[in-house]
C-alpha cells in the first residue's frame, strides 16, 4: 500500500484554526460507519507515537470535560488515500476525560482514523468529526474495507439525491399491479425502484441500476452500500411532485408501494448525527 514512510510534522497551524474532534468509543452501526469513511481523504490505522496535552490558550473552545491532546502517529494501514499517506502524521484531537477527570493513556493506542489532508502540510491531517478516531478492531477494520471496496468498485451504486417521477400500471386481474419509482442521482445515472403486486402473494421489490427494469434487479441485502443508499437517503415521504400527473388512484396505490419499500428497507440506523454523507 503506498505508504511513504517520512520524518514528524513540523507545527502544526495555530491551534485556534483547527477543529479538534473528540474519539468515540462505541459501538458503530454499518450507516455511522459509512457516513465517516465515504466522505474522508484519508482512512487509515495508526499507532499512537506520542501524545501531548495542550492546556490554556493552546486549547481554545476546550469543552468541559475533554482534555486536547496534539499526537504524533505512525501509519501501519492505509484503507482510503489516493497518492498515499506519510508514514508519520500529526494532528489534534479532544478526548474526553473519566469519573476522576484523567485523560487516557494514549501512547501505544492503535485506532482508525477518517481525516482529511491539510493543504501545503503533507504530515499533517485533520479529523473530520468528533466521532474520527476510531477503535481498531477486527470488525470495524472489515467493515470498512466492505464499504471502501464497494464504494471503489466500477459498479457501486449512485449515490441518491432525490425522486423524480414515479408511475403505476393496474394488472389485469383485481390486485395485480406494477409501480416504478425513479430516483435522482448526482450524475444522473439511472436507478429506480419496482414493485410488483399480484393477488394472494407479498409485495415483490427490486431496485434496477440501469434504464431497463430486467432480471438484474435485485432487493438488496441489509449493510450493503446499496441498501445504504437507499435507507439513509430515501425520504420519509413520496414528494407530491412525482405523482402529480397520476390519477388520485394511482397515487394513492404508488404512495402505498413506496412505504412498503421503505418498511421492507428498516431504519438506516445512523447513531451519530453526522448526517448524509457524499464523497
């Protein structure tokens, strides 16, 4: 992996400039975890070298209950970074404090961490929230590479901005009917939602990645990107817009089709309020 291995950063920008994220030690859900890494220049795990609190007026805007610590870091793996990450980086972090108002140990600590690149200061990176520096462990390294991997693959899903036009067609016996549902992309390649309904048997879904609805479609399975996409993006509610040329019927029955999908989808189970993320 194109690591370059390099000496420490020299100082880093004044302290009042930059934003120190606080780690979060929890459980993160595949959403939490994806809104981090889609978004982030950097995504790499690092051994803590050396950790420095910083106190007084190197510590503006410090919350109660958090010490800021400037920490020099070696870089063992490197999950997202075009053009490569120094093997030495710095960069500053808020850490919240225990029961008896002590920071942690840091030195030795291994984490991942979800930073951007500070222009003209190639060893220095910059947290992108306050949820950034992660615990490395197994299962959050794994499904990390899962949605990286994913996400670089020529086939990964668009991300979804919206819903354009949605259409309904009754069958021709009582209770068949077929509704599509197109969404809208950044660069408007194509995805849309089928639901089919015949009488006696559940709802069958499927999302098309393509200008033909055919036997490529599929439902896709939960902690997917596709399925984040979809969970986390979709409205709560089909916009009035989309249906506006269907008869009140048709709306209706769309309407209906489209919180099935969204009930079949679940909750995206994003915990940490970072909120959509693009890259």
């Amino acid at each position: 992996m194109p690591i370059v291995a390099s000496a420490l950063a020299v100082p880093l920008a004044p302290i009042s400039a930059q934003t120190a994220p606080s780690p979060e030690f929890r459980a993160f859900s595949y959403a939490d975890l994806a809104d981090l890494a889609l978004p982030a220049q950097l995504v790499a795990g690092v051994t803590i070298v050396k950790a420095e609190r910083l106190k007084g007026e190197l510590a503006p805007g410090l919350a109660p209950g958090k010490a800021r610590f400037l920490v020099q870091a070696s870089t063992d793996m490197l999950l997202r970074g075009a053009g490569g990450m120094p093997g030495a980086v710095s960069y500053i972090v808020d850490i919240a404090l225990d029961a008896k108002g002590k920071a942690p140990k840091l030195k030795k600590s291994r984490f991942i961490l979800f930073a951007d690149r500070v222009v003209g200061r190639p060893q220095e990176i910059r947290l992108t929230s306050p949820f950034s520096q992660l615990e490395r462990t197994q299962a959050n390294e794994s499904r990390l590479r899962a949605i990286l991997t994913e996400a670089s693959a020529a086939s990964s899903p668009p991300y979804v901005t919206g819903i354009g036009n949605a259409f309904h067609v009754p069958g021709a016996i009582p209770g068949e009917s077929e509704s599509q549902i197109f969404l809208t992309t950044p660069d408007n390649r194509p995805i849309s939602l089928s639901i089919l309904r015949r009488p006696g048997e559940q709802p069958n879904w499927s999302v098309a990645l393509g200008e033909m609805v055919d036997d490529s479609a599929t439902t896709p399975a939960r902690d997917t990107l596709l399925w984040y996409r979809l969970a986390c993006f979709l409205p709560s509610h089909l916009p009035a817009r989309s249906v506006a040329a269907l008869s009140e019927a048709d709306a209706t029955a769309v309407r209906a089709d489209y919180r099935y999908v969204l009930e079949q989808l679940g909750a995206c189970g994003r915990t940490i309020g970072t909120g959509p993320a693009s890259e």
